[in-house]
C-alpha cells in the first residue's frame, strides 16, 4: 500500500515465509494472548528460560507471547488460576521467538529476489517503532520482521505524535482495532478505527459498510465512484410542481393492524400481538422473527450460524410476564436453540399457563419455519416459571465495587472470542 514493493514481492514475502513456516516451524511451537501489561508479562517469563518470549505488544494490555508448547501452556495455567485473561492462540507455531532462526537461511534465500524501493508514503514499521524508508524492505528485514517482537504498541503511539486518528486496518479480518483503541485511550487521544473486510464477507457491500463507519465518524469519502452515475452528479426531480397531491392508494384499515383481526398489540420489538384465551385463562403471544425485521440479531453468531441469544428469551418471558403482573423469572431452561437464517422467517409462541392460587405461571416457547406444512411439528426452545414475587438476592449490592472485588481484564475479549467460533 505504500509503494515499497510490487504486488508481486508482496504476495512472494506473504506465500514463501507460510510455506517455511508450515514447513519446517508447524507442531513446534504455540502462542497465547495475554491481558497484562508488557512489562509485566516480560517478569513472568523469567522463569522460562528463553523458551517463551514476547512475540506482539498490541496494546496497554494486549501482549501475545510464543515458545516451546509444554510452556506457554504452563503460563497460560498459572496466569488463569490467578484469573488473568489467558488463552492460547489457535496455531501450532511460534513466531516471533527463537525457534524462527530455524528458517533464516531460507527466508533470506526465498526473498532473495524481492526488489523494494522508496516510498513517497510515509511506512511506519513494527519492526523499528518508527519511520522507515520503504527501500530497506528486503529479504533480511522479512526475516526480522518474524523473528523480532511486533512493538505495534510503540508504533500506534508514534503515529499519534504524529498527529495521526484514523486508523483504517486493511486485512481478511480485523484484529487489531481494539488495540489502537486501547492505546489511544491510554494516551488520551480521540481516534477512529475500523476495518476493511471480514471473516466471512469478503465483498464489495461489506467493504463499502466499513467507509461508512469510517464516514460517520468523520472521514471525508468521495462517494461519487460508489454511487451511479448522474448528469452533473445530481437527481432529477419530478417533472411536475409540488401541488401536495398524492397519485397513490391510501391504505385503508385492515391486516397490517392487529386489532382488526381480534389480537391485541404486545407492546414489545420481538413480540407481534397476544391474545387471552376465553375459557381456559392461558394468554398466547405471536411473533415473526426474521434477519430482514430484526437485523441486530446478526450481531450473535456461533461459526457463521446466527442464533437467538439466550438474554433474547429472557426479555421475551419477562414482557410476557410483565404484561399479567408478574415480573420476575424464577426459572428458564432452554431446550434448543433458535437458529436464524438469512432471508428466512420464523414463527415463535409463548404460550403462559392460567393463573392458580400460587400466583405462579409457567411458560413455554415454541417455533417453526414460517409458511410450514401444517404437519411440520413445533421445535420447544424455553420454559420457564414467573411469580410475583422477587428472588433473595443473597448479596449485598449497595456498595459497588463490593469489598474484595477484583477487576476482570477485557482488552481482547471479543478477538478471543472470534477465535472460538463466537462472532458478536
């Protein structure tokens, strides 16, 4: 992107260091992300002896360390029992640490042919925590740009002394927003920073979704290249004057008002109408679920497969509950999950049982595709207990933090969890 090699080098470095390292480095090594300051993981690893060592400072507390399996896993043990964020990276190798030398010579013969040249864009390298000239980008420094620590941290700070707040990561995925945010936020400077692509949605739509985050928070884009053509760059307005006279249908009262066909209106986003049976007192409640009616849903993906998130049938349980005067959970077991599927709808009931001399109701929520078969059975996904009265709490919240509390690292959280299959 800088101009410091052709594509062709570019994709030489990126191909022929992962064949060297799949081939001579993969089973040897691992690497775990750690949520302590660097300093103070570099205490820690004293007792190692070299075979672990730092392999990227990302940020405040973003530290990713690599060496010898059997002791990674051992720091990863103790920094979890000590309830530090710790886990281990899904790779079988260890960049950035010693076993590298294992494949200097032939990184330094594979890139041999790469020819970089100066750049009259500034580049900024991890390798240095500083400007670099683009015409050093040979063979030995993609040799030390795996074997060294990534001081992206450093870098990050340089650039904003340098006046630098937007941040735009260019990759398949990205991993590294948070921790510019972090690094910014500790230096007290407003940045933005955003993505380019996705893990799963490589294409033009989700590339022109992140210009607009990167637009609404404040960088010019010239949309003209995105948008259609137009004489002059304008819309052409209709051909007749505004008389305030409307050439279509008014809609007249029926379908679209749930009333009209004796429901009553749930009064809640996830819910559609309710009804109270005659005879039995049981009360049901209908919905239409869908990623076109309900596309904040998508943020709650397990390996590409967007789910109902459990908090989703607490909150439709409690509405259900709070609309007949009970308004606590006692209990909620879920049975299955709701799995939402891109242009599909579903057709979810809550069905409460009538009121006894408990003041308890039980609950059940059941789906089904939408335009099912009638025989298609109905998929049970919850049930739960309401009442009227409250839980014993069983501890003391009137002092925040409570005595003895001790703060839970999250810089991380969301990237370790991408790792694990959790997109959210």
């Amino acid at each position: 992107m800088a101009g410091g090699l052709s594509l062709r080098d570019g994709a030489l470095v990126v191909a022929l260091r992962s064949l060297a390292i799949a081939e001579v480095l993969a089973g040897r090594g691992a690497m775990a992300s750690i949520g302590l300051p660097a300093e103070r993981v570099r205490e820690r690893l004293d007792a190692y002896d070299g075979r672990v060592s730092i392999a990227t400072v990302n940020g405040v507390s973003s530290v990713v360390v690599s060496g010898d399996p059997d002791a990674v896993d051992d720091l990863v043990a103790a920094l979890s029992a000590e309830e530090v964020r710790a886990k281990r990276v899904n790779v079988d190798y260890a960049s950035h640490s010693a076993q590298v030398e294992l494949i200097e010579q032939r990184l330094r013969d594979d890139l041999a042919e790469v020819s970089p040249r100066s750049s009259t864009v500034p580049f900024y390298s991890t390798v240095t925590a500083g400007v670099l000239d683009t015409a050093g980008l040979d063979a030995g420094y993609w040799y030390t740009n795996l074997r060294q620590t990534v001081r992206f941290e450093e870098t990050t700070r340089v650039l904003l002394r340098a006046g630098m707040r937007v941040f735009l990561e260019c990759s398949a995925h990205p991993v590294l927003t948070m921790g510019v945010e972090e690094t910014a936020a500790d230096a007290g400077v407003e940045v933005a920073a955003v993505g380019s692509l996705r893990r799963g949605e490589g294409g033009l739509r989700r590339w022109l979704t992140s210009l607009g985050e990167a637009f609404v928070r404040g960088v010019p884009v010239d949309w003209s290249s995105a948008l259609p053509a137009r004489p002059r760059g304008e819309v052409p307005l209709p051909t007749y004057p505004f008389q305030r006279r409307r050439y279509w249908i008014d809609a007249t009262s029926g379908t679209t008002d749930v009333a009209s066909v004796g429901l009553g209106a749930a009064g809640h986003p996830l819910w559609g109408a309710s009804v109270a049976m005659a005879e039995s007192g049981e009360v049901l409640f209908t919905a239409r679920i869908s990623l076109d009616t309900h596309p904040w849903l998508a943020d709650h993906a397990v390996n590409g497969t967007v789910l109902l998130p459990g908090a989703a049938f607490v909150e439709m349980v409690l509405h259900a509950g709070d609309h007949v005067g009970l308004g606590h959970l006692e209990e909620l077991t879920l049975h299955a999950p709701l799995l939402l599927a891109e242009r599909a709808a579903v057709q979810v009931q809550l069905l409460m049982t009538a009121a006894d001399e408990s003041t308890r109701r039980t609950v059940s929520v059941h789906s089904r595709a939408e335009h099912a078969e009638a025989e298609q059975p109905w998929t049970r996904h919850a049930t739960a207990v309401l009442t009227d009265t409250p839980a014993a709490a069983g501890f003391d919240l009137s002092a925040w933090p409570p005595s003895g509390a001790v703060p839970v690292a999250t810089a991380g959280l969301y990237d370790d969890l991408v790792v694990q299959g959790y997109e959210y």
